[in-house]
C-alpha cells in the first residue's frame, strides 16, 4: 500500500504542482533551447556541475554539433538570467551540491553525483530530473526524484524534438 500511495502522491504532483526541474548536461547538448519550452511556475535548477561540462563541450568536443550546442545552451542561460534579474520571481537558480544529502555511496567526485547532490536540496520542492542518461535516471529514482527523458518531456508538453539536420 504504501507504494501505491507513492505512485499516487507522484501523480498528483506532477499533475497539480509547479515541477522544479534538475536538468543534466546531455539535455543541453540534445535541445540547447529546453529552457524556452520549460513554462511557468515551473523553475530549473542547474547545477554547477552541469555549468563546467557545458564549458568543457562549447570548445573542445570532437563533434562540431556538440560544441555549438554547448555554446547556444550557454547563451540560452546566460539571456534567462538576465530575464529573471526583472522578475519578481526567479526562474533559474545555479547551484551547488550538497554531497551529505546523498546516501553515503554517492558521495563520490562523480559528476552525476553533483547533479544529485543539488537535486537533493530540492526534495520539498516536487523536483524532477530531467535527462537522457538511463543510469542517472536510475539512480535519481533509487533516492526518491523522479526523473522524465527528454522525449517523454515532449511528449508530455505536447511539443515537438528539435530538428536534426542530417549530419546530426
């Protein structure tokens, strides 16, 4: 029962309550636009980790679509932060881990870990991992957030994935 009580305290949430998003790197570099189709009052979170590895993909990565998504993703925050200087209400907060709130085998130097380590301050706050790496939305799941993949994000906000080109 307790379970079922769980799975219907999390439909609840999600269909009812304001979601606070922790989305990973790999986002970014799939849909450097996400945050434009993230609505209020729903809020992101970003974690400093995800920071650092979009700044080690915008110049450095073997794939030039990576890079230039890096870039685009770094414009896209940096123009919401400047959005939500005027805001009453911030959208986008940039935060750092909190590696006590993980359970003792995830307080490693493991980037994922960061981002759940951030995720973790957010408990309260009906969070939602947003990301394509399986093992991260696994483990997200095994600690109590709940996680959507890119495509089930579409999916669920009636939206459309970006279009690739065919070098993609």
């Amino acid at each position: 029962y307790k379970q079922l009580i769980k799975e219907r305290e999390r439909t609840i949430k999600d269909e009812l309550i304001a979601k606070t998003y922790i989305i990973d790197t790999n986002v970014f570099l799939e849909d450097p636009e996400i945050l434009s189709k993230i609505k209020r009052p729903n809020r992101v979170i970003l974690s400093g980790q995800v920071l650092q590895e979009l700044d080690k993909k915008k110049n450095k990565s073997d794939d030039p679509t990576i890079s230039a998504n890096a870039r685009k993703a770094v414009n896209a925050i940096t123009a919401v932060r400047e959005k939500d200087k005027k805001a009453k209400k911030k959208f986008l907060d940039l935060v750092y881990a909190d590696m006590t709130l993980l359970p003792e085998e995830l307080q490693t130097k493991k980037g994922d870990n960061f981002i759940l380590g951030v995720a973790m301050k957010f408990v309260e706050s009906n969070p939602w991992m947003l990301t394509s790496d399986k093992l991260l939305s696994l483990t997200a799941e095994s600690i109590g957030i709940p996680s959507v993949t890119l495509e089930d994000f579409y999916v669920k906000n009636g939206l459309s994935a970006p279009i690739r080109s065919d070098n993609e």
